[in-house]
C-alpha cells in the first residue's frame, strides 16, 4: 500500500455532512474548532476564508478549499461583519441541501466536513498545511463534480445511496490531496509535500512498508539515493521533524491503532513495530501518544462500549461542514 493511502486508511474516514450556501451581501461565518477536516468550493462570487493562526486566502468561482487542521473557520464575503453561528445554520436544512442567508445571490458554493474514526487521527492530520488551496482548473472541475455528486445522493436519497455516498465522500478527500501533492506552486511542509519529491517519497514508502525494520538515518539515505547528511537536511526541511523522529511518531501511531482494535496485545504489538523491549515500546509510546499502553487500551474499550450503546451518528447526519 502507498504511503498517501495508508495514512488514509488509519484516518478511517467514519462520518461525513455536505450542504450548499447561497449568501447575500455582507456576510460571515463561524465555524468551531473541532476534530475532523473542512472542505468548501466555491461556485460563483467570492469570499474569504481564514483559519486560527494562519493567513486569509481569498477564494474565487471554481476555487476548492480543504481545511485539515480542526481549528476554528472564519468564512466570510465582507470584513468587520458579525459572523453567523455556522453550525446552527447548518443544521437547519438536511444534508444534501442548501441554505440562503441574507437573501442570497452574491456567493453560492458548498462545503462540509469528514469525521475521523481512526485512533489519534489529530496526529496525521496536523502534519497538513491549515489550508490546502486548490486553484488549477482541471482539478478543480474534477472536485466539484464530486461534490455535485454527492450533495444529489444527500439530497435525494436511492437505493445504495448510503453506501455510494460514503464512497463518494472518501473518494472526494483522496482525489483532493492528490491534486494538491501534484500542484507544483504548493508551498509548505509535513508528509504529504514529502510524497510530492521523488526520492525522498522512496525513503517514506521503505518505512511505511516495513515499520519493525532497525531502520538506520544511513538505511533511509540509501533508499532515496542520497548522501546521509543531504537526506537528514532535506527530511527534516520538507517534513518539518527529524526522518528518525517521523519513522517513531509513524510507528506509534500504527501500534495504537493495532492496540484500539482489542486484538492483538501489547506483547505482540511492540515487536510488530520495531521494539523488543515492552518497556522501551511502552515508554516511547506514552511519549507519543500521552498515555502508557495499558491505559490507552483500557480507555480505548471504554470509548468503543460507550459507542455502540449511543446513537452516535456515523455518517451525513453529523455536524454540518
């Protein structure tokens, strides 16, 4: 499996809601931090969107936008305007439908949200840029279609409309980071610009592919075909850590996805990746992940019991983008 699709699958996309907007106006949004990722596009008219502690982007017709990072949105179509609760506007209509806020005819696009099953997805998810900001014309048609597509299964539900829904929202996220890792004027750092360079996307998948291997700062380079020392720099410039230091955080979150399952216990896990000492394994993990391996079991089967006696809903009935 590829790196891109790995991180992907431990993400486990579990939930997901779309809705259209048509604003009018002077107008703005607030959206709450939260766990999960954002996405709108943008179809006619223009607005901004800002998130916590990074610059605006101004967004145009045909403009797609992911926000990955869970801290609260500011989208708006004019500055110094009180901003509307998001969230309750949102909840207002049933997924799949749009709604109109100020009279509407100045902006109209859509957007949403994906909620995340998988076991510290924060983890992976705060290695992406706070805005990835989609702008060449063929990618954006492409994503926009999607998303056409799926606010119609949300909107006007058949048979296998659950299902192709769920397909269509996960498809709509891999599709977006793909044009996003192949956007040559993208600028940032984490993983998901170090699959976008050659040599060093060898080094990741080598890791990725065997994550027990006693991996040395020399094994990588030589899977890259670099030098040592011009492989240690450009890691940790493009990645933004130390390549040791991502192969641990890598492992980690592998182990603590193997141990939320309930399967396997923490005697198989460690070996499984890289560690042969429990007490090693079990240190670097409360490192990691902030709490000692039997803990994060037991927490985990009290979260997974407490799950399937709610009503918590897993897919477009959640939280509004």
């Amino acid at each position: 499996m590829d790196p891109l699709s790995e991180v992907l699958s431990l993400l486990k996309p579990a939930s997901y809601g779309f809705r259209g907007l048509d604003a009018g106006r002077d107008w703005a949004l607030a959206f709450p931090s939260g766990e999960g990722l954002k996405c709108f596009a943008i179809l006619e008219g223009e607005c901004r969107v800002s998130v916590e502690s990074a610059p605006a982007v101004r967004l145009g017709p045909g403009d797609v936008v992911l926000l990955p990072t869970g801290k609260a949105v500011h989208l708006s179509g004019a500055a110094d305007v009180a901003p509307v609760d998001a969230m309750a506007l949102f909840l207002s209509v049933p997924p799949g439908e749009s709604v109109m806020l100020n009279g509407g005819g100045d902006c109209w696009g859509f957007g949403g949200y994906f909620g995340f099953g998988g076991a510290n997805a924060s983890l992976l998810l705060a290695r992406l840029p706070a805005i990835v900001h989609i702008t060449g014309e063929g990618d954006r048609s492409a994503l926009r279609f999607a998303m056409e597509r799926l606010m119609r299964e949300l909107r006007e539900p058949a048979p296998g409309s659950a299902l192709l829904a769920e397909h269509l929202a996960q498809a709509l996220l891999i599709e977006a980071l793909r044009h996003h890792l192949a956007d040559p004027s993208a600028d940032g750092r984490g993983w998901l610009f170090a699959l976008s360079d050659t040599r060093l996307h060898a080094a990741i998948t080598a890791l990725h592919g065997d994550p027990a291997r006693r991996w040395t700062l020399e094994a990588l380079a030589r899977e890259a075909g670099m030098s040592r020392s011009s492989f240690a720099a450009s890691f940790r410039e493009t990645v933004g850590e130390p390549a040791m230091e991502y192969l641990t955080r890598w492992r980690m979150v592998i182990a603590a996805d193997r141990l939320a399952g309930g399967r396997l216990s923490i005697a198989e896990v460690a070996p499984s990746v890289g560690y042969l000492s429990e007490s090693a394994f079990g240190a670097t993990f409360k490192r990691v992940i902030g709490r000692p391996p039997r803990q994060y079991v037991r927490d985990a089967g009290a979260n997974a019991q407490f799950v399937s006696n709610s009503n918590r809903p897993t897919s477009a009935e959640g939280p509004p983008g």
